[in-house]
C-alpha cells in the first residue's frame, strides 16, 4: 500500500497513473517516428522534454475530467466522452502553449496523429485495468470483525470502491447469534465468548490484515485470538483508523472520543500556522488581482438586473466562535429570508436572481470572500463557515460538531469537494466527516490537493445551489 495524504492506496494505483503518462509519451515519441522519420532527430533531447510536457498536459486534462474517478468513469461510452472532452481541451491548451512558447512546437501533423495514439491507448489501458480490478488482481485479503454500522460501512466502502486494494474474505458477523465460517481445513466459531480459531482460518484464507470494528469491548472482546494473529504477522488494525485511511473522512456517528485522543494527528505548531497564513495573504491578493476584471463585469451585471445592495453580508461564525462579517456577491433578492427565516438554499431556489444563478454556478459570488481571507477571519482552505443559528442546532445532535471551530473556516474545504453542498442535518453529518479529517490531518500537501480539486469542481460545476 502506498501512503497519500493520509490515506493508503494499492500500489498498482500508482503504476495505473504511471502507466498512463509513459504510454502518452510514448505515442508522441510513435507520433514523431511515422511523421518525421528522422531517427537521429529522436536522438536529441529536445523532442523528449516536448514529449514529456504533452503527457504533462495531457495527464492534467485527464484528472480534471475525472478519468482517474472509476466510480464517474462506469461505462465505456462515458469513458469516450470525457476521453474527447480531455484531448479537446488539451488540443486548445496546446495552441496557446505554442502560442507562447513557440520552441515546444513538435512538428508537423505529429499532435494530431499523438491524440489517435492516445485514444487508443486510454481505453485499452482502462480497459486492461478493469479486468485487473474485476478479478481482484493484487488485493490485500482483509478479515473485518464485528456487527455494527462501522463494519458494514467499510464492507459497503469497499464493495463500492472497486479500485480500493482489499477484498474481504468473511461475512459481516453477527455477535449475538453463533455463526460458523467454514474453510476447507478449519472453522471460525463466532459466538459472545470470542472468535475461536481466527488465526487458522485467517492463515488458510491468506488474510493479511484484520480490521477490529467491535462497537462492544467489554468482556466479549477477542484478546487471545487477536494477540495470536498479530504475534504470527498478521496486521491489527482499528476500524475507525482503517475507515480515514480508506474514506478521507471520519465517521463519527461510530467514533469513541478515546480514539480520538490518542490519534495520531491534530497538530498545529507556530511555524504550520505562520506559513499557512501567509500563503493565504499571497494567494489571495494574487487571485484578486487575477479576477478583478470579473469582479467589475460582475458588479455591473448585479446592479443592472436588480435594485439592493452589490454585497450580501452575513455573520458567521469563526475559529474560537469569534464572530465576524461574511461577503458575497448578492444573487438572492433583497431580504431573501424576511418572510421564511433562516434557511438553506435549495434546487430551483425562487428566491435567486437571474444573475444570481449565474454566478452560483461558477462560484463567483465567493469572490468577495477574498477579503475575509485578507482580514484573517478565514483561510484559503477549511471548514465551511456556518450561522449561529444552524450551529446551536447541530452542535446537539452531531458528536464532536464543536471541534470545527478549532481551526479558521475556509473558502473552498476538503468537504467541499469530497460531497459538496449541505442543505440539511444528515448533509452536515457527512460534511463533519470530512472535516474532521482535515483538521486531524491537515498540511500544506492536503490544502494543495483541495485547492486542485477546487478547480475541477468549479468546471464541473458540482454542489451548486
């Protein structure tokens, strides 16, 4: 397994983007030999660095139309539409690259005849790919003990995410009820006292890792039989820690607070808070100055459609519970919640303007969030502010909801483009899980990654309300 920003991902996953880079690569070089036929030319180092920046390019067209994403990508006919819709960015892309740097021009007809390489290779790359996830090629055998929702969640996680690395060798047990699961030299005795002969069956059934979701530890819990599993090389592993590494969130309707203290993970020393800071003022100032043409077209745009403020401005709630001043970009009309009261938005909201849907849909009306960022209020990256009023609601139904308030709300968040919009308690349940994954395990390379996935959310313009 490999280690990613908190998370473990099989191995094979990595050599699936590898493999995708040198067979781009590789269809430029193929490209260059049938145009060009000069295989001296080949020789110089050039047409590689040009090579390699097209499968760069290439790559990056093929993450933001989520290629990489086995769960959007199900069908080969949506694998063709987004594989053309990648390769006609990437070809606009290259025009202006060219445009600019005119030294990475590769040739004649050679781009052209490096998408057809490209395509085929794509899908017969994808589709060697699905056979080897079809047939559980190079899984990890995973035990995972208990009858709760925590285990029949990482059961459902996994059957889900097909691309995950485990398969699980056993049925979800039921603690209260006798159950056997027979192999062909040995038997599992699952009953209140214990899991008897585990580490013979786990052996028989090649199980490297045994996943401990028991919601009830007192008295029934299998010390014996774990402690042989793990003394013969077997891998031990909580069940909520197993859930963060496989989900990038937290579950934490099933969390005990003791696992929670004594986790690895929320550390906020001066120096990560100092360079967090200023990469939000530089950052800020400098996606300000980058949008300020939008930011006048967008104002005009306000102002003409409707009469009201240009702003909208709202009190959230901060780090530490401070309270400060939120600004948007108005798309409701004026004094949208006079007659309904504190709301969230929802589809088809009749109160957003015209103008409003617009801006919505491409998340301009954040822009003005920007300064909230420059002010110190909020960061680039974080928990989502939210009101008061929805606070003194959540906080007594949601576990651990008051933790979010530990770190500064941010304008975009990894549960923003892990789930997207929250129009409700059980929305705000799941955004938590998130969150609390972020705070526990937030770093500059965490805060990077959403802010990449920002941007492919924003052009595929998901959660919009």
């Amino acid at each position: 397994m490999l280690r990613l920003l908190k998370q473990y991902y099989p191995i094979r996953n990595a050599f699936f983007v590898l493999g995708d880079f040198f067979g781009i690569y590789c269809s430029v070089i193929l490209a260059s030999c049938a145009i060009l036929g000069d295989n001296q030319f080949l020789l110089g180092n050039i047409v590689h660095y040009k090579a390699i920046v097209i499968a760069l390019i290439f790559q990056i067209c093929l993450y933001y139309n989520e290629l990489y994403d086995l769960k959007e990508i199900d069908t080969y006919t949506e694998l063709s539409i987004r594989l053309c819709q990648s390769l006609g960015v990437a070809t606009i892309i290259f025009g202006f690259v060219y445009i600019i740097f005119r030294q990475l021009i590769i040739g004649r007809g050679v781009l052209i005849l490096s998408v057809g390489f490209v395509i085929l290779f794509t899908i017969a790359w994808r589709f060697a790919y699905n056979i080897v996830l079809a047939k559980g090629m190079f899984n990890q055998n995973i035990f995972v003990l208990g009858s709760g929702y925590l285990a029949a969640s990482i059961f459902n996680e996994i059957k889900a995410k097909k691309d995950c690395g485990y398969t699980v060798k056993n049925e979800i047990p039921d603690l209260q009820k006798q159950t056997k699961l027979v192999t062909e030299n040995s038997v599992l005795t699952i009953d209140g006292g214990g899991y008897h002969g585990l580490l013979e069956i786990a052996e028989s059934l090649d199980v490297s890792r045994i996943v401990v979701a028991i919601k009830e530890r007192r008295g029934s819990f299998p010390i014996d039989e774990l402690l042989n599993c793990r003394t013969a090389g077997i891998e031990i592993i909580d069940g909520n820690s197993f859930y963060e590494m496989l989900t990038g969130k937290i579950y934490v309707e099933q969390t005990n607070p003791g696992w929670l203290i004594f986790a690895d993970g929320f550390k906020k020393t001066g120096f990560q808070r100092f360079f967090k800071r200023i990469t939000d003022i530089v950052a800020a100032i400098a996606l300000l100055l980058l949008v300020l043409p939008i930011i006048v077209i967008t104002a005009i745009s306000i102002k003409l459609e409707s009469e009201g403020p240009l702003l909208f401005s709202q009190e959230r709630i901060g780090k530490n519970k401070k309270k400060y001043m939120l600004y948007k970009f108005r798309s409701m009309i004026p004094d949208a919640e006079s007659k309904t009261g504190p709301v969230w938005a929802q589809q088809n909201d009749d109160r957003i303007t015209r103008i409003g849907k617009f801006i919505r849909k491409w998340r301009i009306d954040e822009i003005p969030q920007l300064w909230n960022v420059l002010k110190g209020d909020m960061s680039f990256v974080g928990p989502r502010p939210e009101r008061e009023f929805f606070i003194n609601k959540l906080e007594t139904i949601i576990p651990f909801y008051k933790t979010r308030f530990t770190v500064k709300p941010g304008l975009t968040g990894w549960a923003q483009v892990n789930y997207g919009y929250g129009a409700d308690e059980a929305d705000a349940i799941q955004k938590l899980n998130y969150e609390l994954f972020y705070m526990k395990n937030m770093s500059f390379l965490i805060d990077l990654t959403v802010i990449a996935r920002t941007v492919s959310t924003v052009i595929f313009k998901k959660g919009v309300r």
